[in-house]
C-alpha cells in the first residue's frame, strides 16, 4: 500500500465549513450520492464507488457532496491506467506536481493519488492521512475519480475542484 503526498491546496478552506453530522445532514448526502449517480454518465463502476466512498466520507462529517465531473473522470481515470501501466505512483504533473490542463473554471484544484489491494483500502488510507484527508473533506464542489486495477494491485487517483 502507497499513497502519494498529496498536491497543496490553491486556497484555504472556508473557516467553519466543518460542522457536526446530523441524521438530517447524513440524509441529504446520501440523497446528493443518489443523485449524482443517476447523472453521472458513463462512469465505470469502480469510479463510482470511489465517488461513493467520497461523498459518504463528507457525508458523514457534515460536508456536501461532490459532483462527479466527466471531464475530471476521464483525466482521473486516464492517469490511473497510466500509473497502472508504468507501475509508477505519482502526481499528474509528475512528482508531486499536479496538471491542471484541460480542467477548466477552477480556483481550487487539489489531487490523490494511491495504489493499494483495492480501491476501498486507499480510500481507507487517504482518511487516515491528513493531508489526503483535507482534500476529501476540503472545500471542493466537483471531482473526478480513476480506478484501475493491475494484477492484484489497484491505482487511484481523484481530483478535486473548487469551481470559480
């Protein structure tokens, strides 16, 4: 299992965007992850669990869902084929650098990337990293997510976006 030091921010989150879940809340995410699936396209099943994974973590720390954005999907995705090609973990920029090409109207843009037994497990170890934790829970309205799978080893990558 790897993870990759995660992209800095572009901006800060919002003070006070963090607030306890409530059933109310935990509801109203669970119906935004509805949602977003049923508009979410063409999506491979594994991004949409990790999309799931995504929008249930914020869920349950109080945030709002991320949309899921077809662009964002495929350059995730993309990359992680890449990495799963290359057997290389890093940033799509190279390194620890991230790409912002063909991601458009953003003012915040931050990036994940992992390999791990599956794709459930780099989520589990995003969350038990703060930095990668800051960019699941930050202050982001859109994302995309890659999965895939080489041999016994699963590659992901996720990228998150503050629209402008």
């Amino acid at each position: 299992m790897a993870i990759s030091s995660p992209t800095p921010h572009r901006a800060a989150p919002r003070p006070g965007t963090r607030t306890r879940p409530t059933p109310r809340r935990a509801a109203l995410a669970a119906v935004a992850v509805i949602g977003a699936l049923t508009l979410s396209g063409c999506w491979g099943s594994t991004q949409h669990k990790e999309l799931d994974f995504i929008n249930w973590s914020r869920g349950t720390n109080g945030l709002a869902a991320v949309n899921g954005d077809s662009q964002l999907m495929a350059k995730a995705q993309a990359w992680s084929e890449h990495m799963a090609r290359t057997g290389r973990l890093e940033h799509t920029g190279g390194g620890n650098n991230l790409d912002p090409s063909g991601i458009h109207n953003w003012c915040g843009v931050a990036e994940n990337v992992a390999y791990n037994a599956s794709s459930f497990d780099a989520h589990q170890a995003f969350m038990k990293s703060p930095p990668h934790r800051r960019n699941v829970l930050g202050d982001y309205d859109r994302v995309g997510t890659g999965v895939a799978r080489k041999g016994n080893t699963v590659w992901v990558t996720e990228i998150y976006v503050r629209s402008c």
